[in-house]
C-alpha cells in the first residue's frame, strides 16, 4: 500500500462534478482536464491517484481495495449492497428511483404485475413490502421501451428531470426512495489510511451541496 489515496471517481457529467468539488477542497490533479483517453491520473504534490470507472464499477474497485475511496450512488449502493464504509452524502447526482407505466394504466391486483428494471433488488424489495406479486425482466439500458413496447406493465427506474419518461408518453406512479452520490471507503483502506481519509471528509464537507 502506497501513500496515495486511490479514488474512483464515476466516468460522465456527475464524475467531473465529483472531481470539481475535490479539486476545490484542495486535493487538485490538473492532468485530469486534458482531454485523453487515459484513464489513470496522479498528483504526487497532493498524493490522490484518480480513475475514471463505469458508474456502476466504481464500488467494487472500493469494495475489493482497488481503490480506497470512491463516490457511487444511492441506487448502487441499494441493489448491490457492497460490503464498504458510506462515509458522506455529497448532496449531487439528485434524483430518485420510481415506479412508472403508460399514461392512465391501472394495475390488475388478480395478475402478476410485470416489472422491467436494472435494479431488481431494489424493485423485488418494494414490491415485497407490498405483497405483490411480481415477474422481474432484468434490462440493462433504454427501461423506457418496455412498457411501451409490451414486454412489462411497469418500470423500476431513476427519474431525474422527467423528461424520458415525458417524451415517452410515460408518467411516474409512485417513488421508491431518494437518490443522490456517496463517498464510500474501503474497510481497510479506512482502517489503514485513517487519518487521510477522515481529513479528505472534513475538506469536501463545505462543498457538499445541502437539501434546498
Ligand atoms: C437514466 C434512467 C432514465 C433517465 C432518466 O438513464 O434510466 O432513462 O436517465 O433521466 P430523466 O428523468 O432526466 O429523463 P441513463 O441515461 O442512465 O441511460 P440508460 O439507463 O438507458 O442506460
């Protein structure tokens, strides 16, 4: 183990406002604005070493001590249940995991109701506490289609402006929980590099962005 703090930041838009809020609490790496397909950038006079990983990846880089630090949503953190410390509520990446459907469909309570998500752990979860029975067709993208299409009745899925659904002749039914990002830490990493870790958290708390 290295004096490097290892963070996997999420690859997109939410990752450079990731990267934004821990250059402004001073743990800068300017390398990683050139515009390259690396994937690795360092800072030895700041001592982080950033990757850039698939949203979804970015817990089991934490999870397996790839990385000791790394931020993942709410959603991730709820389906996959990592075995890492959930260290900070960074307040971005707002949104929300809904049940959606057609315009106007009413649900059948004497049929199994057909649910398309990428999040089947979460779906299967709230439609436990429900008692009702469902079918789950796991997709891995573009939810949207499903019940347009026929192959559900019902979606499971993040909602954030409205706007896909909107444009689908789609609307939210229900909502499941709230979504925003989260730093998290490996359990040794926590343990190891304590000190650093515990300083990073009290350095980006003024730039977590509070409830409005
Ligand atoms: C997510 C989600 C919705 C959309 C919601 O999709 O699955 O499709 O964003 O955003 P909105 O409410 O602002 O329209 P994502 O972009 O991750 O793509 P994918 O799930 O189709 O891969």
């Amino acid at each position: 183990m290295d004096d490097f703090m290892n963070i996997a930041l999420p690859k997109g838009r939410l990752g450079e406002k990731v990267y934004d809020m821990f250059e402004k609490a001073g743990y800068g790496c300017p390398s990683i604005k050139e515009d390259s397909r690396k994937l690795i950038f360092e800072s030895a006079e700041h001592k982080v070493r950033y990757f850039w990983v698939k949203p979804s990846d970015v817990s089991i880089y934490v999870e397996h001590g790839a990385a000791d630090i790394g931020v993942a949503g709410r959603d991730i953190l709820l389906e996959y249940s990592p075995d890492v410390f959930e260290l900070l509520d960074l307040g971005i990446g707002k949104c929300r995991m809904a049940v959606a459907g057609k315009k106007g469909f009413v649900d059948d309570p004497s049929r199994t109701l057909r649910v398309a998500t990428k999040f089947p752990h979460i779906a299967a979860g709230y439609y436990r506490t429900l008692s009702r029975e469902i079918d789950i067709i796991k997709l891995n993208g573009s939810i949207e289609l499903a019940p347009i299409l026929g192959l559900s009745d019902v979606i499971v899925d993040i909602v954030e402006t409205g706007t896909t659904l909107r444009e689908n002749n789609l609307e939210p039914f229900y909502d499941i929980v709230g979504i925003t990002s989260r730093l998290i830490a490996n359990k040794v990493s926590f343990r190891f590099k304590n000190t650093a870790i515990n300083k990073l958290c009290s350095d980006i708390i003024p730039y977590c962005k509070k409830d409005s």
